[in-house]
C-alpha cells in the first residue's frame, strides 16, 4: 500500500504546485506560502512525515534544486546586466551580511541567552538569503534586470560567508582554536574556484557538443553535465551554488566571452540551449522547486513555541533593518518599486537550516537552542517575504515605502546621467 499512496501524494502535489503558479498569477499570492503550509502540515502539526526519515537524500536534493534553479537564471542573465549590478551586489551582500549577524549575535544574547559563540554562529548562519525564493518572485514582478541580477547573485555571493565563518565558529565551538586562514582561504576558494569551475565546465561542455553533435538533440544531458561539476565542487566541501549560476552565465553568454584562440575549436554557441531543451528545464525546475519548498515545511521544527515566537519577533527586527539598508545600498534614482523589493528579499533558506544542524549533531551544549532559533527565523523570514512581496506585487504597501524613500526619481534623471542605480 505504501507505494501506490506515495504516488498519489506525488501527483497531488504537482497539482498542488501548478494550481498555486496559477493562483499566484492571478492575484499575485506567491506559491510558497502554500507549499510550505502543506509540509508543514505533513511534518511538525501532525507528524505524518518525519524529516529524519530522508537521510542524507534531504541535503542532496536541496542542493540538487538550488544548482538547477541558479543554472537556469544563469543562462537568462546577460553580462552586460552582471556587469552593472556586480558593484551593487557586492555591496548588499557584504553589509546585509555583516548587519544580520551582528543584529543576530547581540539578540541572541539578550533575548534567547545564548554564549557569544553561539550566538555569533546563529548570525553567521542566517546571514545570506535563499536562492530558491529569490529567484521565483523576482521573477514574476517588473523590477529592472539591474536589480533582478544584483538579488540572485547576492543569494549566490553570501553562500561563501555562511559556509566560512560558520564552519570556523563551529571549530571554535569544538577546539577552543580559531583557525582564521583557513576561514580566508575558504572564503576566497568559494568564490574564485567556483567561477573558474563553472566557466571552465561551460567551454568544456560546449566543446564536447562541438566534437559531438549528435548530443545536441538531448534535453538533459546539458543539466545533467552541470550537475556532475558542482557536485565535483561540493566534494571539496564547498557550495557549488556559485559554480552553477556561473555556469549558467557562461552557457547564456558563450559567444559573447569565448577567446578567439577558442573559436576554431568550439564554433557556432548559439546552438547549445535550444528553445525545446530550456522549456523542458523550465518545467523541470518548476517540478523541483515545488517539492522543495514542501520539503522546507516538513524540515521546519516547532518543539518549543516560546522560541518559535521569539524567532519571529526576532525576524521582524531584520526585516527593519534591511529597510534601513536600502538607501546605503541602492542610489536615489532607482526605481521605488525596485527598492521595495530588494528591501524585502531576506528569506533564509534550507542551507542555513542544514548548517544549523551541525553544533546540536557535534554535541555542543546550546546545539538545540540554536537548531531552534535557526530554523524559526528560516520560516518566518519566508513566510514575511512572501507576504510583503504580495502587498507589494498588489501596490498596497507602495504609499509607505514612498513615505520611507520618497517619490520615485527614477523617471526623473537627466539624459546627460549614467543610468547608475547602486551607490556602493
């Protein structure tokens, strides 16, 4: 009985997945709510499903989904709108980093009473932002391609913080010694060995089409290959989140960036994502990212109510702050509706929820307190996003962020003025 009934769960949550998109079209309520409502449902409410019961399949689908949904931005993203939002990026993704875990480790402290460690590793873990949710709803709002890139790569940038400097804390925790140069180099081989790995796989995988045409015709082999290299990245112990969106970049962008020296032996790259493969990815990754968000909700752990209030307390405050950001970040001429979008997009996702796990599994004292808080913020800093992004989507909250921004500059700028949008 047990397969025929998991077959019809499956089914129903296509369904499921496809009717919220709908929804979601209709009258601008994002898909996640609902997704993350059913596991939850199916998980911690009424225990029908047990998280720990997928074993190590959990981590490796997560990371399965984040490679496909950044490989398939990528090869939308063009380099021109990389290039100008890599400054901007840059700088969001370092000060709503550092905000959030300094914000994190002096609440944790003083609300939830946490050892300094632990509480610095509870901000360092729930430093960056969820890939998955990003992607999906600026996606589906008329914010600037400018704005649209600098929020998918900064969900891709902070992958090397909350890796690195969790991971050192954790050390700290165990050891009693902080090894900073291991830290660094963690840090830097994150970012520039994942976009070496991912340009490299991308003129490889294109010159392997070139010797081999026939492989042309497939519709998951170019997914598939992607696959192979980050998982070739993340067997070093890194993400390679950063490697998949680079390759997706690269892939999008191959005829635009290949050497000269390169073009006898890999020609003619405009043939390699053909219109039949992107739409059979598409739906692919809108498969996957369905039951991915039905996963986060079954993963979510509500063993101690206090807590879980005291999480969304606690992730108000940081919705707060990243609205103070804004303005530090984005210059006066961006778009309002650009700057309310980007002051929402916060959501943590199951990366940081599997990073948490590691003190309570290591048998640090405060490992379950932090698995806790951890997770609390991670769904309610998704469920504050969806919800802010659906008033926004409907223009209901716009009268206040034209009262915390002012009235929208964007129209406004002399035809002699760069279009600049970040001032960092």
């Amino acid at each position: 009985m047990l397969t025929p009934i998991v077959i019809v769960a499956i089914g129903l949550f296509i369904f499921w997945g496809h009717y919220l998109s709908g929804v979601f079209e209709r009258r601008g309520i994002p898909d996640v709510l609902g997704l993350m409502l059913i596991g939850m449902l199916l998980g911690p409410v009424f225990g029908i499903v047990d998280p720990r019961s997928f074993g190590p399949f959990g981590s490796i689908f997560s990371n399965l989904v984040l490679i496909f949904i950044l490989f398939e931005s990528g090869t939308d993203l063009r380099l021109k709108e990389v290039r100008s939002s890599f400054r901007g990026s840059a700088g969001i993704t370092t000060l709503g980093f550092f905000t959030t875990w300094f914000i994190m480790a002096i609440l944790g402290v003083t609300v939830f009473d946490l050892s300094w460690l632990s509480a610095l590793f509870v901000g360092a873990t729930l430093g960056g932002t969820s890939s998955a949710v990003v992607v999906g709803l600026v996606r589906r709002i008329g914010v600037t391609p400018k704005t649209s890139t600098m929020l998918i790569m900064e969900s891709v940038e902070t992958d090397a913080f909350t890796l690195a400097i969790p991971l050192g804390i954790l050390g700290l925790m165990l050891t009693g010694e902080f090894q900073a140069h291991t830290v660094i180099s963690h840090f830097i081989s994150s970012i520039v060995i994942s976009i070496l790995m991912g340009i490299g796989g991308a003129f490889l995988w294109a010159f392997i089409l070139g010797r081999f045409p026939e492989l042309k015709n497939t519709k998951f082999l170019t997914p598939g290959f992607r696959v192979s290299v980050s998982r070739l990245r993340e067997a070093h112990n890194f993400s390679g989140a950063g490697a998949a969106l680079a390759f997706g970049i690269a892939i999008g962008n191959l005829s635009y960036i290949e050497p000269r020296f390169l073009e006898r032996i890999i020609p003619n790259q405009d043939i390699i994502l053909q219109p039949a493969e992107r739409s059979f990815f598409s739906e692919m990754v809108f498969l996957l990212r369905t039951f991915f968000f039905v996963f986060i909700g079954i993963s979510v752990q509500i063993d101690r109510v206090d807590w879980l209030l005291l999480g969304a307390v606690v992730t108000l405050v940081l919705f707060i702050a990243r609205i103070l950001l804004v303005p530090i970040v984005l210059s006066e001429r961006t778009p309002l509706l650009d700057k309310a979008v980007v002051s929402v997009m916060i959501p943590k996702g199951l990366g940081a929820a599997v990073i948490a796990t590691l003190p309570f599994q290591r048998g640090v004292p405060e490992g379950a307190m932090i698995q806790a808080i951890c997770f609390s913020v991670i769904l309610f800093s998704t469920i504050y996003c969806a919800a802010l992004f659906f008033l926004i989507h409907k223009g209901y909250s716009m009268p206040f962020y034209r009262l915390i921004y002012g009235r929208d500059k964007s129209a406004e700028k002399p035809r002699d003025e760069p279009d600049e949008h970040f001032s960092v």
